[in-house]
C-alpha cells in the first residue's frame, strides 16, 4: 500500500509536470516593444539606446537572462494581434500612447491601434479592389491587361500574406476569389469592347 501511494505521488508530480511543459511550449512570444522595454527595464537603460553605460540588475549568469528572446513567453498578448498590428506597436507606438507615468514606461492603447489598423485595412482592400476595376477599364491592351491582372493579384496575395495571419489555404481563396473578380470583369470589358480589326464594307455615299 505505502509503495503504491509513492507510485501515484510521483505519477501526480510528473502529471503536474508535463501539463506545466506544454502550458510553456503552447505560451505566445511577447512582443519585440515589450522585450524593448524589460531590457531598458533590466539594464537601467533611460534613453532607450544600446551602450557602454547600461548597468544590469543582476550579476554573473542572470545577466543574460534576457538576451535570448526565445526563453521568454508572454503572460498576455493582445488579442487579434496580426502582423501589422505588431508593426505598428513596435515601430509607431507613441502615437498611440495613452499615459506615461515617468519618462521610462509608456502605455499604448491597444484599442485605438486596433482601430486604426481596421481603417486601415479597410482602405486598403477598397484600393486593391477599386484600383484594380479601375485600371482594368483604362487599358484597352489585351497584352497589358494580362499583365496588369497578374500584378494586382500578386500584390493581393503579397499584402494578405504579409499583413495578416491568415493561414496559407485561406491565403489562397482570397485570392482566387480577386482575382475572379478581376477575371469577369475582364471578359465583360472585352466583349463589350468594340473590334478593332476586320472587313470594311464601302458604299458610295
């Protein structure tokens, strides 16, 4: 009896464990901002800038505790947060800032960068799609026409694929479906297009 209860206590410690391993392993990466941040934080860095004048917080080996990102995880990240979101974040984050408690921390509102990042996306796909109908219906070149339906298609799939973290067969249907689009409205143009080649029939006037 006294061996089988050691055997469930070690089993209930290797349970607890293994769930805390893959909690660690399924953990989100902070952000490179809040990286950034722990570091000036860490090596009491006040403007920000890498130099000889950073002193850390711990000595010997925890002084490098920090300099792989891939050891770190995020208690938290936010939430619908795609690459141009982080981008943002990371890069124009100050226009966002909501309140600075001293010259060291800053908070950004990730509300308002949320929103911006839906205008803007919005914007963009009104461009792609719009510019696209547009130029399509200026050119009367086949030629150009194949070419120019190519080129929107591909910088369509190059901003969803770039902006966004949609995954590649959805990557894939957008795209198909724009340039569908692009596709009928093409074919219509042609049509409707008047011919440019053929008899021409003369009768005395």
């Amino acid at each position: 009896m006294e061996l089988a209860m050691k055997i469930r206590e070690k089993l209930e410690k290797y349970h607890a464990a293994l769930a805390a391993h893959q909690l660690l392993l399924n953990s989100q990466p902070p952000l490179n901002g809040t990286i950034k941040a722990m570091r000036n934080w860490f090596f009491n860095n006040t403007n920000g800038k890498s130099g000889e004048d950073e002193i850390p917080q711990l000595w010997g080996a925890s002084e490098t505790i920090f300099d792989d990102s891939h050891d770190l995880v995020a208690l938290r990240v936010p939430a619908d947060q795609d690459r141009l979101s982080e981008f943002i974040q990371n890069n124009f984050g100050v226009l966002f800032q909501t309140s600075a408690p001293d010259d060291r921390t800053m908070y950004t509102s990730e509300q308002s960068i949320s929103r911006f990042v839906a205008i803007f996306s919005t914007i963009l796909a009104a461009v792609l799609l719009f510019g696209a109908i547009i130029s399509l219906y200026i050119v009367q070149n086949k030629h150009a026409l194949l070419g120019m339906l190519s080129g929107w298609t591909v910088l369509f799939a190059a901003f969803v694929g770039l902006l966004t973290n949609a995954r590649r067969d959805q990557i894939f249907g957008a795209t198909a479906a724009y340039a569908a689009v692009l596709v009928v409205f093409i074919s219509g143009n042609l049509g409707a297009a008047p011919s440019t080649t053929g008899t021409c029939i003369c009768t005395p006037g």
